[in-house]
C-alpha cells in the first residue's frame, strides 16, 4: 500500500470511528494523517550497526503477519550510475552514445526519463531508451559543433519516472579540445632528376600524426606558382604531374597544410631542387645588324668570323656546324666543328662571276650533345675589277676582257662581216706582244 492510499484509508477510518468510547479526545483527522507520514517517512532504525529507514508499517504489538507486512510505504524509482562526466572531442561529427545508465523500481515498473534542462542552454544532447529493461542512453546528436574556447562543460537535468513518483540526478559533457595534426618530417630539402623525369614521380611523401587518428586532407602551393610541376595526394606524396625534361626552373618551394577537419596545421615548406638541368647554349653575337661582306677572290683559308657563344654548363663540350642558302654557299665558306671560327674555303676560290648568288645565308648551329641554338649570318660577296685578260691568237680570236671596249669589238666583228677588227689602239698592244 502506498503512502497515499495508507493516509486516505487512516482518513475513512477516522470518520468511521466511535469517538465517544475514548476518554482522550480524538486527534483531528488531519492531524492524525499528518503524524501517520511523519512516522512512515522518517522511521529509521538502527540494525548492526547500521541504520535503515522503514519499508513497511504495522501496528506496534502487533503479530507479524501477511496481511500486516504487505502494507508498505513504496519507494520511488532510483537512477543508478549518475551523477557522471564524461568527455568528447570538440571535432565529433557522428551521433555519439556518451553513457548510459539504469533506472531500479521497487515495483519493476517500466520507467520513462527525459532532458529536464540542460546548462548552458542547447538542444544538442538527448536522452533514449536502451535495448535493456529500463536502461536509457544519453546521446550527442550528429555535427554539435562543440566548440572547445566556448563551452568546455554542459550540464543535464535527468529526471525518471514510474508514473507516481520520480527521481532526478545529473550528467556532465565535457568538452575536450582537438589536438592538432603534427609534421613528421617537413620542413625539409629534397632533389628531383630533370633526366627522364615522369608523370606521378614520387619527390617526397609527407609524414603527419594525429592523436585522434582523425582523416586529414593535405593542400599546397607552389613557388614560383606559374606552371608548378608539383601536386599533393591525399595521401601525403607530393608528385610531378607532368615531365620537367628540359624545363630550367632550378628549385621550387612548397608549402603544406594539413587539416582534421577542425583545426589546420601548416604551413610548412619542402625545397624541391632540381638537378641535371641542362642549359641551353647561346650564340651571342648573332646575327649581325648588317650582311658579312667578303671580296670575291679572298686568299683561299681567310678568317672571315668567330662565333662567341655562352653555356651556364661551363663544363659542356661544343660542336658547331653551318647550313646555307643557296645551298653551295658551303663550298666558299667553311666553321672550325670545335673553335665556331669562320673561314673562306681553303680549296674553292670565291669567284663573284662563278657563284650561284651573290648573298648567301649561312645558319650558324651550336650543339652542347643535348640542345642546340641556331642562328643567320648573312653573307654577301663584293665584286672586285680585275684587269682585262687577252687571248694571243689571231686578231679575229682577239678578245677584249674589258667590258667597253668589248662591245666596240663586237660593233667592228659585225660591220665586218664576221671578221673581227680589234680597235687601233687594242691592235698595236696586240703587235708589242
């Protein structure tokens, strides 16, 4: 029998009773209910030792008996295993269960328990029944957004009820902050071969830890940033992303970060050298602002031009070479393979009334075995006046090299019909000969 009941019976059985066979005046009935609570909710006695607090009433004197010991002042229900506090990350993203506990009905009754308040004030936290006989989860709903330099401890109001009677306690959530990732093994200076370099070379691979073991992603930049031949995997490896054979950027740095989702940690820089760069050669003193002029019949083996070149590979070997157009410009003129120093052919005299053209470009080619540079060099040949040469044969064989007084001779060979007449003066040196 609850206390209630109990008080209502005492309460009918105050109205029912013969008041007048007492000599003592009868207590009021309220007064009589008021002492009965008093008894029933603070008896403790004393047993071994220990105290106890009464569970069951009866009347003093009386035997016990089934029907006595079954009128009993029930207890409500108690929480078992609050208060408590526990801890979570400030960066949880998933539904968290963060204890759970059990409610104990003296009757066995099913007990509900709910969120009564929770300080500071959020809706973030809930409380649901568990698989087991009154057993309730407390649980963190998904993306909280728990925020360390906020709040670092949130308090639950719990209360749990049978339906008659309830009992309350408290939960606490603390807040832990996120530990941030960590570099392994950055900064750092590493070395990349331009030779035969590929796409998804592996140039460093980036260690980290997380003390959550939390999923991290990596980001970078590059400089210089133009055309950066570098990329980051999730996975750490920093990469080529494409061939840098040929390319003459001599290092790059690279900047890392890394994330958990919740905190960044960076940046932190690897320098990337880049070595067996091969320097293009250059020729520095070509072309000319003007044409090359060489005298036609020049001595045979003439230095006409020395090519100059620059190579930032001081230690390359140079071998030079020349193309022209019209092609037999390379029967005039010859280049030293090993010195670039031009010349005028040592076999091939250079006839300005024999060649081909009088203007020959010459394409003027260095080569340090891996990249080459050309360059024009424009050539133009002089005509030089050469004394008259003649032929001592008979007077109609003579021939006047000199261009005037030749056209005289033809005018006379044709008035005379065939037969050449050399002029006076071209007759009597004819004669002195």
């Amino acid at each position: 029998m609850e206390f209630n009941e109990l008080i209502q019976s005492v309460g009918r059985a105050y109205s029912s009773a013969v008041k007048d066979d007492y000599p003592i005046k009868l207590p009021s009935c309220e007064t009589i209910k008021l002492l009965v609570v008093a008894v029933l909710k603070n008896n403790y006695f004393e047993f071994n030792d220990r105290y106890f607090v009464q569970k069951i009433c009866a009347s003093m004197g009386s035997k016990c008996s089934p029907e006595i010991c079954d009128i009993r002042a029930f207890e409500p229900p108690t929480i078992n295993g609050l208060p408590r506090a526990s801890d979570i990350r400030e960066d949880v993203v998933v539904e968290t269960t963060l204890y759970t506990f059990s409610v104990t009905d003296p009757e066995s009754t099913v007990v509900t328990c709910d969120v009564t308040a929770i300080i500071p004030s959020t809706n973030i936290m809930f409380i649901k029944p568990s698989p087991n006989f009154n057993e309730f989860d407390i649980l963190l709903q998904s993306n909280p957004s728990l925020i360390y330099d906020v709040v670092r401890t949130y308090r639950l109001d719990i209360q749990c009820s049978d339906g008659r009677r309830t009992d309350t306690n408290v939960f606490f959530m603390n807040v832990l902050r996120n530990k941030p990732t960590v570099f392994l093994n950055l900064q750092n200076i590493t070395t990349v071969s331009s030779v035969a370099s590929y796409i998804g070379q592996i140039v460093f691979d980036v260690d980290i830890s997380d003390p959550e073991n939390d999923q991290v992603q990596f980001s970078m930049f590059c400089v210089p940033s133009t055309n950066c031949p570098l990329e980051i995997y999730h996975s750490g490896e920093i990469v080529l992303k494409r061939s840098i054979e040929g390319e003459f950027v001599p290092v790059y740095d690279v900047y890392v970060h890394v994330t958990d989702g919740r905190s960044t940690t960076g940046p932190r820089s690897l320098t990337v050298h880049v070595v067996d760069i091969n320097y293009v050669p250059v020729i520095r003193n070509l072309p000319l602002p003007s044409a090359l002029v060489v005298s036609e019949n020049s001595a045979l083996g003439l230095s006409i031009f020395q090519v100059s070149i620059q190579d930032n590979d001081g230690s390359d070997t140079h071998t030079y070479s020349m193309t022209s157009f019209p092609s037999d410009g390379v029967l005039y003129f010859d280049i030293d393979s090993a010195t670039g120093l031009m010349s005028v052919s040592a076999t091939t005299n250079v006839n300005y009334e024999a060649v081909s053209s009088t203007s020959f470009t010459l394409t003027i080619t260095v080569s340090d075995t891996k990249d080459s540079a050309s360059q024009n060099l424009t050539v133009t040949i002089a005509n030089q006046n050469e004394a008259p040469v003649f032929k001592k044969t008979s007077p109609g064989d003579y021939h006047d090299r000199d261009p005037e007084r030749s056209e005289i001779n033809q005018r006379n060979d044709r008035q005379a019909n065939g037969y050449s007449y050399p002029s006076w003066n071209a007759w009597k040196w004819y004669e002195q000969q």
